[in-house]
C-alpha cells in the first residue's frame, strides 16, 4: 500500500485535500440549511455561525484551510498531507452520513 502512495504526486494529494474540504463544507451548508445550527457539533462553530453568519464562516474556514493545506505543500510535508486528507476523508463521510440518515 504504500509503495502505491508513493506514486501520487504532491499536487495531486493537495487538490484532493481542496475538493474534500469543499465537499465538506458543501454538505455543512446543507444540512445547516435544512436542519438548523444543532447539527453543528463543534460549539465554537456554532458561535461564530450565530455572530457572522454561515457563509461567511465557511469562507473563512475554507481560507484557512487553503492556507494551511499549501503551506504544507510548499514545505513538502507530504505524511502530514496524507493524515490532512484522510481525517478530511472521515468528516466527509460523516456528514454525507448524515444527510443520507436524515
């Protein structure tokens, strides 16, 4: 298995985290949208989605998140990519978990 890792590119390990971070906050909205702010586990989620609003939180997570995964492809820290994307993997499939639940 990880011979086979070793073959994927660290730009390609990067814009999976990016659509795995979007896929995540994608599927936040949504299930904010439909069922409200207690779907939000994270407390202080929900206290800056009270006080600035969801859009604009998920803007700013999303740029931080940017931030941090390129920071982490500019130093080529390719283990911390891998474990970035596969937590990224886990919140992805609990939230999609929970709209097919729901």
């Amino acid at each position: 298995m990880a011979t086979i890792l070793n073959h994927i590119s660290n730009k390609v390990i990067l814009w999976i985290n990016i659509i795995l971070k979007l896929l995540d906050i994608g599927t936040t909205i949504y299930l904010v949208n439909i069922y409200g702010l207690y779907v939000e586990s994270n407390p202080v989620m929900k206290y800056v989605m009270e006080n600035c609003g969801l859009i604009p939180t998920m803007v700013g997570i999303l740029l931080a998140y940017l931030v941090a995964v390129t920071y982490l492809y500019k130093k080529n820290r390719r283990g911390l990519l891998f474990v970035v994307m596969g937590l990224m993997t886990l919140v992805v499939i609990a939230n999609t978990t929970s709209i097919i639940i729901r």
